[in-house]
C-alpha cells in the first residue's frame, strides 16, 4: 500500500510540474489562444525592424500575411531567422496574434 500511496504522490508531482510548462503550439494556432501564456513553434519567414528600432519576427508568411508575430521593442537585439518558439501571452495587433518578447527567455532556437 505504501509503494502505491508513493508512486501516486510522485505522479501528481510530474503532472503539477508539466501544469507549469507553458503549452506548445504551432504559429497556425496562434489566434486561437488570446489572452493564453503559450509558446509558440514556427518557421521564421521575415525579421524586419521599422525605422523606430521595433523588431517583427514573422512566422508562416510575410507580412501583412503571416500566421504570427513576435514583438521586439526598440532597443533590444533578439533576431534570428531560423526554426525558434516565442514564449508569453498572446495578444493581437491589428488582427494579427503576437507575443511582445521583453526577454530573451522568451525565444528558444529549435534544433
């Protein structure tokens, strides 16, 4: 009886563990979760930066077409054009789903 209390008490921790983890999704789903902390997976199709410094990793398609948007305020020097996930809370800008990335653990580069 102790084994089997001991083996449920350690799966309840793995599983509040995994409650932490931010849920994965493509950037094709990203107008799908609003308002949600996600991370989101994509191909990166663009980064441009607006003559304010303002930095747009677009995802899917390039812009005004793409599937999603990282934000980057001016100032910061996040850019990559390769396979990366984007961490935090989705919000839309113009129609479009966006995370605004204030930190760089915010962009994992994929393998």
């Amino acid at each position: 009886m102790r084994a089997l209390f001991a083996i449920l008490v350690l799966l309840l921790c793995l599983i509040a563990k995994r409650a932490d983890d931010p849920l994965v999704i493509k950037d094709s789903e990203a107008v799908q979760y609003v308002g949600k902390n996600v991370e989101v997976r994509g191909l990166v199709v663009t980064v441009t930066t607006s003559p304010f410094g303002t930095t747009f990793i677009n995802f899917g398609r390039e812009y005004p077409n793409q599937t999603f948007a990282g934000f980057i305020a001016a100032g910061s020097k996040i850019a990559t054009d390769e396979w990366i996930a984007v961490t935090g809370k989705i919000e839309l800008h113009q129609g479009k789903p966006e995370i605004k990335v204030t930190s760089t653990d915010q962009i994992k580069l994929m393998q």
